[in-house]
C-alpha cells in the first residue's frame, strides 16, 4: 500500500472576520486556558475526515490545484500488524474506567513515516484548554509565512502579567516574564508554549491585529477542526483526540506552515517544561514534541465537575520511527488522570520498541541473505 503524498506548500485560506471580534476571540481562548465554564458546539461548517479520506485546504484561492494538507490511506483496519498494540491499549483504558481512575479515556497512535494508526474511544468530545495555545502560535507563524514577513515576531508588545502568578498549568511555579516589559512577540510565543504560561497567551491574544485573527480562524477552517470562536455556549468539550492529532501531524509533514516554521513549531514543542504524561513514560534521552492541557468542566444540571487532561505530541523514537501519540482524558483526579497518560505511553513505547526492532532484525537478515 503506497503512502500518501501531502503537498508542502503554505496555506492561504483568509476567513472574513470582523475586527470587532478581535477582543471577543482573545477572551474566547483566554476563557479556556484556564478552564472557565464556557463551551461551543461542533463546527459544522465543511465536512468530516473520514477513516480512509484526505483533508484538503478549505477555499484555496487556486485554479488548477487543490492542495492536500493530509490524509489517510487507509482505515485502522487495514493494518493488522497494529491490532495487538490497540488490543493492549484498550484493555488498558478498561481497567482504568473500571478503577475510576478515569471517567473518558481517548488515544490516538499514528506511525508517522509508515502512516499505520488507530484510535481508541474517537467519539469522545473534550474541553482543549491549554491545547489551544498551540493554534495561537500557528496563528502567528502563519502570518509571518504567508506574508513572508519573519518581522512580525521581532516586534515589540508590552507583556501583561496577573496578579497571581502561582496558578500556572499544571500547578506549577514557572519562570515569568516581567510585567510592562516589552518583548519581541517570538519570545512571548517560546514563553506560552514552553511554560504554558497563560498571562503569555492573553498578551499574544491581546495583540491580534484583524490579519492574525483572519489566521487564527483559518487554521482551525482548514484543519476541520471545530473553532472556539464560532461555537455556542451549550457544552465546553467539542475536541476529539483526532482533531488535535491532526494538528501534529500536519506540522510534521510541514504541509501547512512551511517548512521553517513546522520545524520551529516543533522545536518549541520539544522545549515543553511539563514532563509528566507522555514524556514520563518514555526513556529521557528522547526528544518529544507535545502539548498538554488541563482543566476543570464544571457541573451542569446533569453532570457532576470534572477534570480533564490531555497530552499530545511526537515521540522520536531513535530519529527513525517517530510516532504520534495522543491521550485526552477526564476523571475527578488529576494525579490519576496523569498516571493513566503515563501509563498508556510507557506501554505504547515498550510495544513499538519492540516492533520496530523487529522490523530492523527482519531488514538485517535481508541484507545479509542478498549478500550470500
């Protein structure tokens, strides 16, 4: 089965938002960073990928091309060889639910150069939080990129700092950027994603100008995933594992950034100061690009509060087999809840480690049968 081929060019698709919801977006994403009990319903704008589908970019302004952004050769079926790790995996999440350890468990496995994958519980929906932090920086990036103005980041913007430092994702006291001090906005985007440093995620959202907006919008236009700014005010989970999964996989293959800013994307990501979740359950000597996000969904007439957290990103698994993994989760124990990630990624790595040297034990053999 041959892989598929994504163009690598730059997206261009421009939205037609008004500037006066410049401030109403900025405390949109400002609200889900730190959890407030706000929710949008799905986006139901262009349609859904599907299993075996290619996600296109949304109004191109092209004639004779239509640029491929991602896509999937295949269902989750198709590829058997990953049937015992998805096996292990749901038998994981099983016994975590019927530990209450978790409530909603969702993961998204996806080797990157072979393009086998599976999702586990993909119907589940939850509240992105700090994930969004991720689509700001895009927002940015992509200005700078399609304007072909690197400027952008170097210019100056006063930083707005809280009253409260102390209440930084995930509970954690971080290095902070002084307050009225001006920084050029690249190192309020490395303050944001390296730290997840919400009072950096106001400051950048603050400073939307109508362009930076219009590429906000755009990215989550084109990714099809559902977008904070245009959803209701019914229900604070409409992510699903594979939305944001696409948005790791797209700047791996830099098929929507360039391939500068993919890879300084990435190379942000790998900086991430939270080392619990994904990277926990891997060997420290692997670089792993990722993005977490924690909240608290607050209770409604039906629900009781609840947390949730999620972790997302590229384990490099000795440069070769770089695989993706996704883990959103929500239960009423943010310790438990980070275990489980912990755990589903330590029993992905050990599974993949193994196959993967299986595939470089059958390759040497090859050689050596051709050699003889």
């Amino acid at each position: 089965m041959l892989p598929c081929i994504a163009n690598s060019g730059k997206g261009v698709y421009t939205s037609n938002m008004q500037s006066t919801y410049i401030r109403a977006a900025a405390l949109v994403v400002a609200s889900l960073a730190v959890g407030a009990a706000i929710g949008w319903e799905l986006h139901q704008g262009s349609p859904a990928l599907y299993k075996g589908g290619v996600l296109y970019q949304s109004n191109a302004p092209y004639k004779y091309v239509d640029p491929l952004l991602a896509c999937d050769i295949g269902s989750e079926e198709a590829f058997p060889e990953f049937s015992p790790l998805e096996a292990q995996l749901q038998t994981l999440v099983n016994k975590k639910i019927a530990a209450g350890d978790a409530q909603k468990v969702s993961i998204y496995v996806r080797s990157l150069r072979s393009a086998r994958w599976f999702d586990i519980n993909p119907d589940n929906t939850y509240a992105p939080a700090s994930l969004l932090k991720v689509f700001v920086m895009m927002a940015y990036y992509k200005e700078a990129d399609d304007f072909d103005n690197p400027a952008l980041l170097q210019k100056q913007i006063a930083f707005e700092a809280s009253k409260d430092q102390t209440n930084d994702d995930p509970g954690e006291i971080i290095p902070h950027l002084a307050a009225g001090q001006r920084y050029t906005t690249e190192q309020v985007i490395d303050q944001m994603i390296i730290y997840s440093d919400n009072d950096a995620l106001y400051t950048l959202v603050d400073n939307f100008d109508q362009q930076t907006l219009n590429d906000f919008q755009a990215v989550f236009a084109d990714l099809n995933i559902p977008s904070p700014v245009t959803q209701s005010e019914d229900s604070l989970n409409f992510m699903t594992v594979d939305n944001y999964a696409m948005v790791f996989r797209v700047l791996f293959g830099s098929t929507y950034l360039s391939d500068r800013y993919s890879e300084q994307a990435l190379g942000l990501l790998a900086k991430a100061h939270y080392k619990g979740g994904i990277v926990a359950g891997v060997p420290g000597n692997l670089a792993v690009a990722h993005k977490f996000g924690v909240t608290t969904v607050q209770a409604s007439a039906t629900t009781t509060p609840a947390n949730e957290l999620h972790d997302c990103g590229i384990v490099y698994y000795q440069n070769n087999h770089p695989y993706l993994l996704c883990v959103m989760t929500e239960g009423q124990n943010f310790a438990q809840l980070q275990q489980t990630i912990k755990d589903v990624s330590t029993s992905a790595y050990s599974w993949l480690s193994n196959y993967y040297d299986h595939l470089a034990s059958n390759a040497a053999t090859s050689t050596q049968n051709v050699a003889r």
